[in-house]
C-alpha cells in the first residue's frame, strides 16, 4: 500500500488503545445552586510503540462549563506529540451555576491520537465519568 503513503496515511494502532487514561474528579461532589468549581484531573500515557500527535476532549452536561458562566460544554486540550511512555498530566475546572440541580451528571473524556494535523483522528480511547451534584 505504497500509494497511500504519498498522502500521508499511518497504520492504526492495534490492541487495547493508544494511550492509558485515567480520570479523578476533587472534590468528589459540587454543590447545587452555587457558582463553584472543581478539578479533574486527567493523566494521559502513551502506550503505542511510536510518537503521537494527541489531544484530549472533555464533554459535560448543559447546566456544567468551563467557565464561571458555563456557557461552554465542550473543551479540547491540544498536547502536542507524545513520545512513547511519555506522560501528561492536565488539570481542568468544571464550573456549577445557579442552573445547576442536584442529581449525577455524566462527564466523557476522549484522548484521540491524529495524523497529519488536529482534523484527521486515528484512534480514540475515552472515559465516562459520574459527578454528583448535592
């Protein structure tokens, strides 16, 4: 497959993921009805035999964000190429609001391995996280 490799085109990995990810949220709960904050905590490994260029997506709910007004629900941290068994260790805050109820909100978060630049995805590997809200 010569022809492919004109444009650019890389193997897909094979096996378990590209990379190791792991997730923990501090504290472990956010209060209801309040503007305040909490960290979480993402560490992503490169477990392929090769260097990556990688980014991370972080996705949680409407009445969840970013920032003090949580206007933003989806987050994408570029990191660049990750050599193998290099580690990268991220911290983002996911903001409450008044909008905020009580009750568990899911939160999902892709490390996506690409080609080429940030538009092409190769693989992914993703977690589901649950916060609880009180």
């Amino acid at each position: 497959m010569a022809f492919f490799d004109l444009f650019g085109k890389k193997q897909v990995f094979s096996g378990p993921g590209p990379y190791a990810l792991s997730c923990e949220i501090h504290p472990m709960r956010l209060p209801a009805h309040r503007n305040e904050f909490l960290d979480l905590e993402i560490t992503v490994t490169n477990i392929a035999g090769q260097e990556l260029l990688t980014s991370v997506v972080v996705v949680v709910p409407k009445t969840l964000g970013f920032e003090q007004t949580a206007l933003n629900n989806e987050r994408e941290i570029r990191l660049g190429m990750l050599q193998p068994r290099e580690t990268r260790d991220l911290k983002v805050r996911v903001w409450g609001t008044q909008r905020t109820e009580a009750g568990t909100y899911p939160i999902k978060v892709f490390a996506l391995s690409h080609y080429r630049d940030y538009g092409h995805v190769l693989n992914q590997v993703r977690r589901a996280l649950e916060l609880r809200v009180v």
